[in-house]
C-alpha cells in the first residue's frame, strides 16, 4: 500500500505537470481558436506559475494542521474542474480563468507531495520514492505533451483536456482509496518561510533555480513554434520530437536522481551546460531533422535531472523541515516558470524564434558559472 499511494502521488504530480505544459505543443491551435498571437497564448503557461508560486506558501500557512490527504484530494478535483473549464471556453478569458485554477492547485498539491516520500516509504526508500515521484515530471513530457498535442492535431485541443480532466478525476479516486492518513506533523508559518529564504544555503537554492528554469521555460515553451518554423516540421514530426524529448527526460531524471546525493553542485552544473549547448545550437542546427532531433534528447536529458536536482537542494539546505522546503521549491520553481514563458513570448513577438533559443541557452550558461563561483564560497555549499 505504501507504493501505491507512491504511485497515486506519482500519477497527480504528472496529471498536473501534463495540464500545466500541455499547451506547449498546442499553442498554435489554442492562438488559431481565439486569433491572438503566440506571446499572447504563452500566458497560458505564464499564469498558472505565477499562481503557483503564491499560493504554494499562502495554503501551506493557511491550512495549518489540515490532512494532507485531504488536501491533495480538494486540489486533484480542482485540477478536474480546471480541465473541464479549459475544453468548454467560449473565450479566451475564461481560458485563463482556467489556468489561474491550475495554478492554484500546482502550488498547492505540488509543495505537499514533493515532500511526502519520507512519509509513505520506509527510510531507506525515501530517495528511490522521491525519483519515483519525480519521475511524473519528464513523464509528462514524454507521454502527455505528445499524445495532447497529437489529440490536438487530430481531434481538437479542446478533446486533449477533456482526456486530462478523465485522467485527473481518475487520480482523485485512487487518492481516496491509496493514501492514509497524513495529519501535518507541523505547521509551516510565513515567518519561517521569509526566514529560510534568507540563509544563505537557500538563497544560492533559490538563485540556481531561477537560472535554470528561467533559461528552459523561456526556450522550451515555443519549441513548437520553433520545430514548424525553422525545422518545417509537420505536426506528426513535432509529436515525435517531444515524445523522443520526453524518453530522454525519464533518463535524465534517473540519472541526476542517482548522482545529486553524493555530486549536488557537478550533476546541477551538467544538466544545466547542457541545456545550454542544445540551446544555443539549435538556431544553427536546428533546420534539419536529424540534428534538431538529436539536440531535444540532449536537452530533455538535461532537464530531465533539474526537478530532482532542484528539490534535493533545497531539501540539503533545510534539512530540519521537509514541508517548509518543498514549499520554498515549489513556489520558485513555478514563479520562475512563468517568468521564463513570458519573458520568451515578449522575445517571440519582438524578434524571432531562434533569439529565444539563444537566450535561454545564454541563461543556463550563467547558471553553470554561478555553481563554478559556490567553490569559493564554502557558505553557499549544500550541507552533505
């Protein structure tokens, strides 16, 4: 039972994940139904991280000694109730009503489950739990963002979160029936937060993720656009590029979950160098098929390791309270997010495509420099 209810945490961090990246691999759909540009359908990624990042220590604070299996079942049916809204909008508007819901639940869901695994598995599992669940993270990538964009090409966007809100209503029940009892051992007050948020450990956490995510999500969420405009590849080709993008993440994922206990900053420092190389070389190399495709492996390998990495930081540098760094990662993480999509939607409609690419590869190179300059600075480094 303690795997399942892994497994049931697995499946909501990935039915979240996949809703919220979703639009990715639609974007020209989504800004065809409504006849607004692709900046302006990049807030469909840009909201939910901005909510995300609010709401993730506003509910920690607010819900105090809540179940948090109660929690995780209210947000999963807000997830529901976001998808359904999403596929009936008549207007672009109530689209972002729809995602501010989505954020709302990523912030919360995200930051209690991300810290769970210590409480469903026995000790010695708890970082075997942990990959487990980040795992959903690429899965996303891998299996949701293709088969949506797929849905979408053959059956209508809107059909994609119809599907996903079946999925998330399905994850609800498997929470109810799979996961016990979880009373909050403590409660996390927004006093403490600030406080964590400022020790020094935390703050290099907080910096090395604002890089790496800001470098991704300004590129990755119009790698669509960038594969129909300069790759000229057709829908079928693009779904095939995200699913072999998403393969690669699994690895990634695996891999950086493998290596980040013992080589914290060296695996950080990897994934990031190598979403920069991709980056910064698919303008170049990105016309033809082949290389186009070979530099998405590279890239989702790479960020793949990022979610696990991330979160392993900030858990090394509050070590004395799980919840309050799964908060503090959470809302970074998605804050950042937002920032990347629509930081890269002002660069879409000012300039071009492969100038965003070039940025976000220039972004994730200042990260790597930035782990390079924590070897001068013992008080940077994360506690091991």
């Amino acid at each position: 039972m303690a795997w399942l209810a892994v497994f049931s945490v697995t499946m909501g961090i990935f039915a979240i994940v996949t809703t919220e990246i979703l639009p990715i691999g639609l974007l020209p759909s989504i800004g065809s139904s409504f006849t607004i540009s692709d900046g302006m359908a990049g807030l469909t990624m840009a909201l939910p991280g901005f909510l995300a990042a609010l709401s993730a220590p506003l509910v920690t604070a607010m819900s105090g000694r809540t179940d948090r299996r109660l929690l995780l079942c209210a947000f999963m049916l807000l997830l529901t109730l976001a998808d359904f809204l999403m596929a009936a909008a008549p207007a672009y508007w109530l689209v972002l009503v729809s995602r501010v819901l989505v954020g709302v639940t990523i912030g919360g869901f995200w930051s209690i489950s991300a810290g769970l695994a210590g409480r469903l598995v026995p000790t010695g599992s708890v970082r075997r739990a942990t990959a487990v669940i980040f795992a959903s993270v690429p899965l996303g990538s891998v299996l949701g963002v293709p088969l949506g964009t797929w849905t979408g090409h053959h059956a209508g966007w809107r059909t994609a979160f119809v599907a996903m809100g079946v999925l998330a209503a399905g994850v609800l029940v498997m929470l109810i029936a799979v996961v016990p009892p979880l009373p909050a051992a403590q409660g996390v007050r927004m006093d403490v937060l600030a406080g964590l948020a400022r020790q020094p450990r935390t703050l290099a956490a907080l910096a090395m993720t604002f890089l790496v995510v800001l470098a991704h999500f300004g590129a990755y969420t119009y790698v669509a656009p960038f594969l129909s405009t300069v790759t000229h590849a057709g829908p079928g080709t693009i779904t095939l590029f995200l699913l072999a993008y998403g393969a690669a993440g699994i690895v990634g994922n695996f891999a950086g979950g493998s290596t980040v206990g013992r080589h914290p900053r060296a695996t950080f420092a990897a994934a990031a160098a190598l979403i920069s190389v991709a980056t910064l070389l698919l303008p170049v190399l990105g016309r033809w098929d082949l290389a186009a495709l070979g530099l998405l492996c590279v890239w989702g390998a790479a960020y793949g390791a990022v979610p696990v990495c991330s979160q392993t930081w900030f858990a090394l540098a509050v070590p004395d309270s799980p919840e309050a760094s799964s908060v503090l990662f959470t809302a970074s993480f998605q804050a950042t997010l937002s920032i990347g999509a629509l930081t890269g939607g002002l660069v879409v409609d000012r300039s071009s495509l492969s100038a965003v690419m070039t940025l976000g590869g220039s972004t994730a190179a200042l990260m790597v420099l930035m782990v390079g300059f924590q070897r001068l600075r013992p008080q940077l480094r994360p506690r091991l």
